[in-house]
C-alpha cells in the first residue's frame, strides 16, 4: 500500500498561465508524471494511459500525472499520481532519471522509471479510460497528449540511456 501524508493534500490543484507559451497548465505548484517502463517483456514497454473525455488533453494517450502538492518532490507526486489513477504501487518501481520541461513559472518533471514486474496497472479513477502497455518505439504512433508529444522525441532517448 502507498502511503502519503496528509500535509497540504490538493493544495497544488489549479491551473497557472504559462509565461512562456500563453497556455493553461495544470498545477500550482508544478507537475509530475511517471514515465514507467516494463523491463521483463520484450520489447521493453511503456505504461501508457488513455485520458478521460472530461480530463484536460481528454481522449490523448499520456503518462500518469498530475499536480504537485506544495510539499511533495516530483518523484513523490509522480508516484502519488501513479497510485491514483493506475493503482501502482511505489515499491515495485525503481526510479531512474527525472526530466523537466521548464516552462519559467511552471515545470513539468517525468520522472522514468523501471518495474521488471507485472505491476497489476488498473484504471484505479475515473481520469483513465484505458492503460496499455505500449513497446518504446510506437509511442509516437499514439495520438499523444500535447505536452508528451512535444517532449517524446527527448524523453525516448532518455528512455533508451536509462535501460542501458
């Protein structure tokens, strides 16, 4: 079971005007997401999850994230936001690497990581509507939400130098 401690809990929720795109981001405090990658299946896979229709980005294929809290590091939310939406637990993950999207007054950090285990992945709330495990290489194939598909051609080189 994921613990979290109470302190400040959804204090980060909210949207914050982008100084450097003029878009709407989600979370005061930042973003986190968990960019998880199944290691015992070839190929090498990637936890993908299918946004709900009401979701900001509703109907792309993202990461499970979301708002950090004013106390959490992104490792923290990242894998409170896995926990939340996918049932993930933390202690079948090993964090590898932290990449951040620095928008100036807000961030987005996805946080890779490796399971070598079947994590029992679940739509845990309603802001998935679906989870797959996709191989490395067709992530982009995926109608990917903006900001992911804006990143992927970075994140997946990162991908590739965390399983080497």
């Amino acid at each position: 079971m994921c613990e979290h401690k109470d302190v400040a809990t959804r204090d980060g929720d909210g949207w914050v005007l982008c100084t450097k795109c003029q878009s709407r981001h989600w979370g005061l405090h930042g973003a986190a997401g968990l960019l998880l990658v199944r290691t015992d299946i070839e190929p090498a896979s990637v936890l993908l999850q299918l946004r709900a229709a009401w979701t900001h980005g509703g109907g792309t294929w993202a990461l499970p994230g979301g708002a950090l809290d004013s106390h959490e590091e992104p490792w923290m939310g990242a894998a409170r936001e896995a926990w939340e939406e996918t049932g993930i637990d933390r202690e079948h993950i090993e964090f590898k690497m932290q990449f951040t999207d620095d928008h100036g007054n807000w961030r987005y950090d996805t946080l890779i990581a490796h399971t070598s285990v079947d994590v029992g992945a679940y739509e845990a709330n309603a802001e998935s509507d679906d989870l797959r495990w996709v191989p490395i290489d067709e992530v982009g194939l995926f109608d990917l939400h903006p900001g992911l598909r804006n990143t992927w051609p970075t994140l997946i080189e990162h991908v590739k130098t965390s399983l080497q």
